[in-house]
C-alpha cells in the first residue's frame, strides 16, 4: 500500500495555500465556488476554502515539503528519536559509573555478600557462578582505577552528547546533521563488529544492521559527499517538488 504523504501531513498539520501576484499561475490555483474562493494546497494540491495564507512573488512563497521529501523527513525523524532515546540511555550509564567509581568498595562487598548467597541456588541448577564470564567481568571492573572509571564516565557524556545532538539535528532536517550521522555512525561500525566477534546477540545484530542502512540511507538519499550530483542536485530535486513550480512549468509549456 503506497502511503500519500501529502495528504498523511495536510491531515495532521493543516494545508498550506498562497496566492502569487503572476496572474496565469494565480488562475491556475484558484477557484470560485457556491461556498466562497478555494485555494489549491502546496503541499497536497487539493483545493482548500477560504482566504490564502499568504501572497506575494511566486518566489517568495513558502517551500512547502512534498513527496519524498516528507518521506525523506519522517524516516530521518524515526532515527532522531532512537539517537535521542540510546543517548539518553547511555547518560544514565555514565551516571551508574560515575557513582560506582564513588562507592567501589561499599558496591564490591555488597556483590560479594549477593554472590555468596546466590552460589548454592545456581550450583544446585549446575551453574558454576564462580566461572561466569558475566560474574567474571563484574569483578574485573573492581579492580579499576577511580581514575580509569571517570574517565570511561567522561567518555560515555561525550558519546551521549554526539547522539543527542544528531537527534536534534535530525528532527529539524539539519544537513550539517546529516553528515555527522553519517561519519559518527561509520566510525563506530567496525567497534560493532568487533563486538560481535566477541559475544554475538540479537540486539547487537539489528543494531548494527540498522546503522549500516542509516549511513547508506542519508549518504544517498542526500546526496552528501557529493553522491549522485551532491549538495546542487539535492536542492534542485527539493525546488521541483514545489506545487508552484510544477504549475509554472505547465503554465509555461502550454
């Protein structure tokens, strides 16, 4: 089913009509009716009652998002909100190193006290917890500096900072956001497959797929580093979307 993306958003946001002063394109979107004047939509074209929202020179009328550019606009929404949602987690995980690197010693008897509480419940289950690999990380990160953790703590903000400002750039179709989308999630591609050399799971699979689709998704569908025309073809494939200039062209041919 072929999602019209024009009408999706003239449904939720409201249509967006102009009146430009040329009078052959102003006929071209306006009508008479039994109920009063009706304007055509930029965005979707339908004719809309009631006075325009704005007038002027065609080329100052608002460039109004159509088509794929709203397709493009809400897939680059859907990654904001997982930037946004992995640089909130991994904030709360610099929050939990930090603390542990204030407490090491109170949270390493505590894990001690648990661990010899729980050792018979999992040996009756035949689980040595003593060779986990799980419990055997747990107590190497013991034996780190106070430094070392802060600096992983410090480490993590900035990784979370680089996310969270992906994401807000991204919401706002930022190209500047697009491009370090791009270069942060490529450069921290090779540390993902290394981790799954290491321990393989489902939740590091679909990660790593889905930055892999995300860095050739924007590098594409963008035209950044000058792929298929680059920053040129990118802005002229968003003018011709306009209705206005759609309209010009027919006026012009006809």
């Amino acid at each position: 089913m072929k999602i019209d993306w024009d009408r999706r958003t003239c449904a939720r946001k409201g249509h967006v009509t102009y009146a430009p002063d040329d009078p052959r394109l102003r006929v071209r979107l306006h009508a008479e009716t039994a109920l009063g004047e009706v304007w055509r939509c930029l965005r979707c074209g339908d004719f809309a009652l009631g006075a325009p929202h704005g007038a002027g020179p065609a080329a100052e009328a608002p460039l109004v998002p159509r088509g794929k550019v709203l397709r493009d606009l809400f897939i680059l929404r859907f990654l904001a909100i997982e930037r946004a949602v992995r640089g909130v987690f991994i904030v709360l995980v610099a929050a939990a190193v930090w603390k542990f690197s204030n407490s090491q010693d109170a949270v390493r008897r505590l894990f001690d006290e648990y661990l010899d509480v729980l050792r018979p419940v999992f040996r009756h289950f035949h689980y040595d917890l003593d060779h986990s690999p799980v419990v055997g990380t747990i107590q190497k990160t013991f034996g780190y500096k106070h430094s070392t953790l802060l600096l992983v703590a410090a480490l993590l903000l900035a990784y979370a900072l680089i996310e969270i400002i992906e994401a807000v750039g991204l919401w706002y179709a930022k190209r500047w956001a697009e491009y370090l989308t791009v270069v942060a999630t490529a450069a921290f591609l090779p540390l993902e497959v290394y981790e799954l050399t290491e321990h393989i799971s489902w939740l590091k699979i679909a990660t790593l797929v889905l930055n892999i689709l995300a860095v050739l998704y924007i590098a594409l569908a963008k035209r950044l580093f000058g792929l298929r025309g680059g920053h040129r073809a990118f802005e002229a494939e968003r003018q011709s979307a306009s209705l206005l200039e759609v309209e010009e062209s027919a006026g012009g041919g006809g």
